[in-house]
C-alpha cells in the first residue's frame, strides 16, 4: 500500500526591480498568507531572474510580490 504525503505550499510570484517576474515554491504550514506574511517568510530569501537581458539577483525584499498561489505539494512515499 503506497502512502502518499501532501503538505500545503506556496508559489509565489516576486517581480524583480526591472519587471521580470521570479517564481518561488515552498512549502509552508500556513493555511492562508497575505502579502505582508509572505514577505515575512521569504523576504530573506535570495532570488536570481532567469530573463537573459536581465541578470538581477537580491533580496526577495527588495522586489515586489506580483501572486500568491497555494497548492499541494505531494511528496512520494520513501523506498
């Protein structure tokens, strides 16, 4: 019998100082997270932009939370 874990998480869509949007998921056990929780969760964590013209890195707190999207996060069973 296969067990599956789901544990709640969070994308959360940062755009960057020059207006590229940066995604981040982590898991949280918050059932609801506003904008300023969001921040207070992750405004340490260090984001990179992907878009090739940009190269921005930094702070989360330093960018601009665009979305908050909740899901599960399903984590397969240990073999």
């Amino acid at each position: 019998m296969l067990v599956w874990i789901m544990s709640l998480a969070y994308r959360i869509v940062f755009e960057c100082p020059n207006g590229h949007n940066i995604n981040l998921q982590k898991k949280c056990s918050s059932v609801s997270l506003s904008e300023a929780a969001a921040m207070k969760l992750f405004g340490d964590e260090e984001l990179s932009c992907t878009n090739a013209n940009c190269g921005w890195h930094g702070q989360a707190s330093k960018t601009k939370v665009v979305r908050i999207l909740p899901f599960n996060w399903i984590l397969s069973p240990a073999t």
